[in-house]
C-alpha cells in the first residue's frame, strides 16, 4: 500500500492511496482530514478492496505515517521513501 498526501489549495489536502497484492489496483484520491499531524480520511463505497478496511485515522512524523483503518487491529506503518513504481 502506497498513500501520497497532496496539498489541493485553499487548505484542502487529499490522500492517494494505491494498493498492490498482486497486481496493482487503479489509484484512489480521497479528501484528507489535516489537525496538527494527524490526517484522517473516509472511504467512499466505491474504494475497492479498500472499502472492506473502513476509515483510516494516522499520525504523520519524520519517520512516515502510522495509523489504522477502523476494522483492523494492528497499525500499519508506512515508511517515507520512494514510490514502489519509482
């Protein structure tokens, strides 16, 4: 799993979240909730195998991004380096 956080303008953040087992699903861009360094964001119904982890809330910090969907019980941490696809 792959999610970039893009500045859209006028205070407005969006996260694009790719995820890869296999073969590699098409991108999804979802408005991201920004208070300090946590982000959070909603997962519309059409979020493909995404939608089965419900919504994310996460912690952004030097390291990269920590946090979890709502139906797992273990975090995920997502270090910051290159894309996969880079």
């Amino acid at each position: 799993m792959e999610i970039f956080i893009v500045y859209g303008g006028n205070k407005d953040y969006h996260a694009m979240i790719q995820v890869a087992e296999g073969a590699p699903e098409p991108p999804l861009l979802v408005k991201l909730k920004v208070t300090g360094s946590n982000v959070e964001f909603i997962q519309p119904e059409h979020a493909g195998s995404l939608s089965v982890l419900g919504n994310f809330k996460g912690k952004i910090t030097a390291r990269g991004l920590t946090g979890k969907f709502e139906k797992e019980t273990a975090l995920r941490v997502l270090k910051r380096k290159n894309s996969y696809w880079q």
